[in-house]
C-alpha cells in the first residue's frame, strides 16, 4: 500500500490543548499565543511526496465540494442575477469522489470536509458521508451547510460518520438575513443550532462580516457562547466575482477583537491547533469560544494544509487562485491511480507561497464564490475576437495551446455558433428551434423580479391607497395575461398552451420593496422558462406604472429564472415556499 510506503513522511497532527482557564483581566488587545510547531521533516525524503509542496507544506486536509447548487442566494457569494450551473453529468458522482478521497487518504490525507454550494440538496449525502468515513486515515469527516434543510438529515449523517459541523449564519436578525441571503429561513437555522449542538463535541458558526451591513452584530454573537458551546467564527470579507466587492466593507480582525475586548473586559487568548485558519479566543466565564479567520488584513498560507476538489472535479490548490487541474477528466479518460497521483503532485508543487494581496484578488476576475467549486474562469467573454476567429478556435479546441489540456476545463468542443446557441443555424442566423421530435413532458418554470420603491409608495401599497386602485392585484393579473401573450413578445418562443400561472408579491418594508415571483406550468415539447419571466416582468412595470403618481423614485431590479424542471438541464426551485 502507498499509505504505509510513506507513513513515515506524513506527520499526523494531534489536537490542541485544552484552553488556559486563568482569569485574564485585558487592558489591551490580547497577546497571541503561538502555536505549536509541526515537528520538523527531512527535506531531502519529502521533495517526492505528492501532497508536500515546494515550501514544505503537507497537505493532510481534503475539501470535497458536492455540488454547486445552493437554496440561499448569499451577497458575498453569489451575483444577484445568479449563476449559470454545470449540467449534472459534468459533476462528480459519488464513486468518483470516494475514489479520490482514498487516493488522497493513502498519500496523508486525514481529514474531509464536505462543501458546496449547500451540500443538503445533494440526494446522496448520506450515502457519501456513510462511505467516506470507512476510507482507512481517514479520521474526520465534516461538512458545511447552510442549516436550512439539515435537521431532517442530521440524525442520518451523524450515524454515518459525520463527525463535525459548521453552520454558516450571517446575522441573528430576520429582516438582515432576507437581504444578506435574498431568502427566508433564520428560525430554520436558529432550529437546528439547537438541535445540533449536542451531537458534536463543538459547533462551529461561520460569520462573514461586512460593515455597514452586520458588524454591529459581532457582540451578539460573542454573547451566543456564554452559555452554548459554540465555536464562533468570524470571516474578513473577501472578493470574489459578483458580490460587488468595496473594501472599505472589510473589517478587519483587529477591528473586531477591540470592539470585543472594549465590551467584555476579560478575554482570554486560547491555543491554535497546527494549521487552523482561526485566531481562537475566549470571554472567561464562557463556555464556547470565538475566532477570526483574517484572510484578507492577516494572512495564514505559511500554514495551510488544504486542498480543495471543485463540484465537477477541479483540484484547487488555492481558494484565490485561478489555476485548477481536472481530475475528473483524467478519471473519464480511465487514467490510473499512478497517473492520478502524477497530475496531483505536479499541481501541489506549483503551489504559490501565498495568495495575492487584497488590491489584486480585488482586480481579479475571480469566480462568484457559490462557484468556488467550478472551474476558474470562462475565456470567451474577455477575447475581443469573432466568433471566427482562428485564434479563438486555437484557443478554445486546440490541446497545443496549453501544455497541459487535460488540467484545464475549456467551454466549447467546436467554434460553430450552431454548437453553442441553438437559435442560430450553421450560418449564424436566427432561427426557431423545431421542437416537433421532442416528448411533451411536464414543465414548469419560476422567475422572480424586484421593485425598489419609497417608503411613500411602501405605505400607500400596505394600506392599499393608490390612486388608480388595487396595484398589486392589477399586476398580478397583467402578469398572468402577459404570460399568455410570450410568444407575441418574443419572437423566437413558441406558442405553449399553458395549464397553469402564478403570480405573488411580497411586500418587503424594510427593505422597501416588492418581490414578485411568477411561476408558469405546461405539458408540451419545450420549457416555459420565458413565460414566467415575462410574467414577472410586466407585472413589475405595471406596478410601476400603478404607483408613479407618489413619484418615479422606484427602480425596477434584476428579473431572475429561479428554477425550472422537465427539461434537459433542471436546477433550482420552482415553489413559491421554496423562495
């Protein structure tokens, strides 16, 4: 066995001593202690070892995404118009992630973590984490969720090896947590902190701070574990593409720490394990403890042990680098467990010493961080070429051009725009796809559009005091018309004989804001994902319209498809109470 071939170059880390308990009045920021030292290791036998790269970081700790799916649509991770998601072959099965999971256990690999997107909306969770955690060395297996849907499957997990949690939660306020995620769901999460509290030894809160928004929150949390053994976490905001990213937003953990110590007087600095991403501290008195991952104002790459594998098989040596290596097409090619390991270890070694700093991760074209998971970038948008173009075709379908094309996810198999846009033929032209061999099947389709208004126009809707009359049922109804009328508005939709359509609006007044969502259903060869969308997009105008007369400070936001199913490429959510 590999495993035993290199046990002598792979260091398990043991876990960090218990916390000092003395009672330590602060009058300053605590002192840092400093964490243990790994124990040292011959160069000379560990410059061959796949998983130790060209800076003597061994990488013991494996993040695994499951999925790129997700039920939130958090601010600093995904774009507000959305993302588009990889068709399901495209990701890993689970098969191949056990496969890879042993492969990097037998190399030192000790310690998992399941991510996402939202790893809950996987139907195999249970079944991956059942299988995951009879990999021999591997002795972890933990996971990071959003908590929406988690307490259904928590008993389930726990039982098959799940053996620590981290629950991502932003704020303690329900109207914050609409705006910070676009969706409802706080007691869902408060529900489940209770619930899964008791089933680890210590659960972990994840708190992305950002000012102006939650930073007036930190306290509150601090005060969580006085009597919760809680492990809360507080994370620098960072950039990533699509959250709109403004440092001045970032606070930074000294910051954070003062405004704690200046509250609760007596702190205490804890002990780090070898390699945690956290700066531990305690309140004395308290029973859980609080910590700062400071990516941004601090950073901790001299130490990092981590390796990350992308929902569709990308290994990611570095959650800010561009660089990703397939494994999943070197596994479909049927390359052999050498051969792997060889891919691997080549992209460890090209490991940097440490991530760009703040000014270039901010001018970078990194991905949405829901996509953190997928493959780095898409060439296409940034060439300044035609479609036609011999050196987009070299590009794009030329393995010569990247020495290394298996290590890369290239977005097309030809440069014909008829293999990329299915209105246009082989001559570019527009054209309506004949749909006449396709099965009818079930369709349906959900779309969402936003209307920002005044506090004026918020109260005159609430109290149903517009001039003209009932404005959210006239926009509700001209939604309902304007779905039926799609294919006359949009020239290349078919005429679909629809079963059924749903408009809503939600009244959001803290955010001054309407929400409408348009759901539209049928049984036919094609989907009705336009017809929702035009339905929740006359409906916007026509409440604009009703209620310009209390002024036009209204701004009609982005209009969003959802979710849909029956079609080739399902994804997201298609019920109302879903949203």
């Amino acid at each position: 066995m590999r495993r035993s071939a290199f046990a002598s170059l792979v260091s398990h880390f043991s876990t960090s001593p218990a916390a000092s308990q003395c009672r330590l009045k602060v009058v300053k920021l605590p002192e840092e202690v400093p964490s243990p030292k790994p124990k040292p290791r011959p160069v000379e036998k560990l410059t061959q070892h796949p998983l130790l790269d060209d800076f003597r970081r061994q990488h013991t700790y494996l993040r695994i995404s499951l999925t790129e799916r997700c039920n939130l649509r958090c601010t600093y991770c995904m774009p507000e118009e959305g993302v588009p998601l990889s068709p399901s072959e495209q990701l890993l099965s689970a098969d191949e992630i056990v496969r890879l999971a042993t492969l990097f256990a037998e190399f030192g690999v000790d310690k998992i973590r399941l991510t996402g997107g939202e790893p809950t909306v996987r139907k195999d969770l249970v079944e991956i984490v059942g299988r995951l955690a009879k990999i021999p060395g591997i002795q972890q297996i933990g996971m990071t969720s959003n908590g929406i849907v988690l307490a259904r499957k928590l008993d389930a997990l726990v039982a098959a090896g799940l053996s620590k949690l981290n629950v991502s939660l932003d704020t303690l306020v329900e109207h914050k947590y609409q705006i910070m995620t676009r969706r409802n769901g706080l007691s869902k999460v408060l529900r489940l902190i209770d619930l899964a509290e008791p089933m680890f030894d210590q659960l972990k809160l994840n708190c992305v701070v950002i000012r102006g928004t939650n930073d007036d929150e930190v306290l509150d949390f601090v005060k969580l574990t006085e009597n919760k053994n809680l492990d809360v976490r507080f994370i620098e905001y960072m950039p990533f593409g699509g959250n709109r990213f403004d440092v001045r937003k970032m606070v930074p953990y000294k910051e954070m720490l003062k405004t704690i110590v200046d509250h609760f007087q007596e702190v205490v600095r804890l002990r780090d394990a070898p390699n945690d991403t956290s700066k531990a501290y305690g309140v004395h008195g308290f029973r859980g403890k609080f910590g700062f991952i400071s990516s941004m104002s601090e950073h901790f790459c001299s130490t990092c042990n981590r390796l990350r594998i992308t929902a569709d098989g990308n290994l990611k040596v570095c959650l800010h680098g561009l660089s990703e290596v397939s494994l999943r097409d070197e596994m479909r090619k049927g390359a052999t467990d050498e051969e792997l390991i060889q891919v691997i270890g080549s992209a460890v070694r090209r490991k940097k010493k440490q991530h760009a700093g703040i000014d270039t991760l901010t001018a970078m074209k990194n991905r949405p961080m829901i996509l953190i998971d997928r493959s780095p970038f898409t060439v296409a948008p940034y060439l300044p070429i035609s479609p036609s173009s011999s050196l987009q075709s070299a590009l794009f379908c030329n393995s010569k051009v990247f020495p290394r094309v298996s290590s890369y996810r290239l977005f097309c198999s030809s440069s014909r725009p008829s293999d990329r846009l299915t209105h246009v033929d082989s001559e570019g032209k527009a054209t309506m796809v004949d749909v006449s061999s396709k099965k009818a099947t079930f369709r349906v389709a959900l779309s969402r559009a936003e209307v920002l208004v005044s506090a004026t126009i918020m109260r005159a809707l609430q109290e149903n005091r517009i001039a003209k009359g009932d404005a959210l049922a006239v926009a509700r109804l001209a939604g309902i018309s304007a779905a039926k009328k799609t294919s006359d508005l949009i020239p290349l939709c078919h005429n679909i004989p629809l079963s059924d359509v749903k408009v809503e609006l939600r009244l959001l007044e803290a955010e001054n804001k309407v929400e409408i969502l348009a759901r539209a259903k049928t049984k036919f060869e094609t989907g009705v994902e336009m017809e929702a969308l035009t339905a929740a997009s006359v409906s916007a105008l026509v409440l604009y319209d009703m209620c310009k007369a209390l002024g036009h400070d209204m701004v009609i936001g982005p209009t969003t498809l959802l979710g849909k199913r029956g079609g080739k490429r399902d994804f997201g959510v298609v019920e109302f109470q879903d949203v």
